[in-house]
C-alpha cells in the first residue's frame, strides 16, 4: 500500500481531533475530486512500518479522537490488506483500541465484498461511503462531500443487518 500523506491533529475528516492517512489507489475517479493526485496505485509512497508506529503514537496523545483513512480510496482492493493490517493494530493496542475509526470510501456499503465486509467492517466506526458526485456537492454537510454519501455506523449497522447512520454527539 501506498500513501500521499498523514495529517496529525486535523479536524476536517471526522470528529474532534484525528490523524488521517490519505492512501493511493482509486477507480472512481469523480469529477471534482480534490485529491487526484491519489488516484494511481503506485503514487505517493510505501507505507511501512515506521508510518504505523507513528499513527499509533498520535492515537496515544488523550486529545485525537482517532483515526480516518481516506484517499484515493481504502478499499480499493490493493489497499485492503494494508488498511486491515493497521486497524487491527489499533484495536490490538490498549491505549488506542478505544479510539475511533473512520474509512471513506467511494464503494457503496450494500455492494462491499464479502471479504470487506467481514474483515475490515468489524474494525472501524463509521464508513463514509458513495462516491462524490460535484452536482450533490454540499459544503454544510457534515464530514462528506456530497449528500449522496452516507456516514454509516458500522458497529449498529452490523448488529442490526440494515444500514444504520451514524449520529454526531456534538
């Protein structure tokens, strides 16, 4: 896997304060994207296992509320060993395991690979999903670009077996 760039303290991409992983790799390319330069798999650079340690020592500081992963997109299937990789060590670590997880992504959440679905979906929170579509473009919707994007909670989503959205506590 591959990244562009990690932001530490940003409160653009989710709640409270995060650090975001911004991957290469998409297939959606949407009109209007504002990260293009993200689109091809082999742009930016490898992300290894320092880049981990890293973004775990920013969920360790009490003030991030945790971890978005954005793109290019998460899920795209050259990314999705790399992304489960670092969630799972998130929720392995004790200190970081209770920090939120985001993931957006371009896919829509009903037509996600099983493989997805039951790998990588237990691990995060919210999965922001659909792509960006200029004409829905809504510069007051919270935490999307479109208002065709959902912010779905995953963790009821799951127990539920239907697409539950997540409701912000602020």
């Amino acid at each position: 896997m591959n990244y562009h760039d990690i932001k530490y303290m940003n409160t653009l991409n989710g709640p409270g304060f995060r650090t975001v992983l911004f991957v290469s790799g998409c297939n959606h390319h949407c009109n209007g994207c504002h990260n293009p330069e993200t689109w091809p798999l082999d742009s930016g650079i490898p992300f290894l296992q320092r880049d981990k340690t890293d973004i775990i020592a920013s969920l360790r500081d009490p003030y991030v509320n945790g971890l978005t992963i954005t793109g290019g997109d998460p899920l795209h299937p050259s990314n999705c060993t790399g992304v489960q990789e670092l969630c799972q060590l998130i929720r392995n670590d004790d200190v970081t395991a209770c920090k939120s997880i985001w993931v957006y992504t371009g896919y829509i959440y009903e037509e996600l690979d099983d493989s997805i679905k039951s790998n990588i979906l237990p691990l995060i929170d919210v999965l922001v999903d659909g792509p960006f579509i200029l004409e829905k473009r809504d510069t007051k919707f919270l935490y999307a670009g479109s208002t065709n994007q959902r912010l779905i909670d995953i963790k009821a989503s799951l127990e539920s077996g239907e697409v539950k959205l997540w409701k912000s506590k602020f």
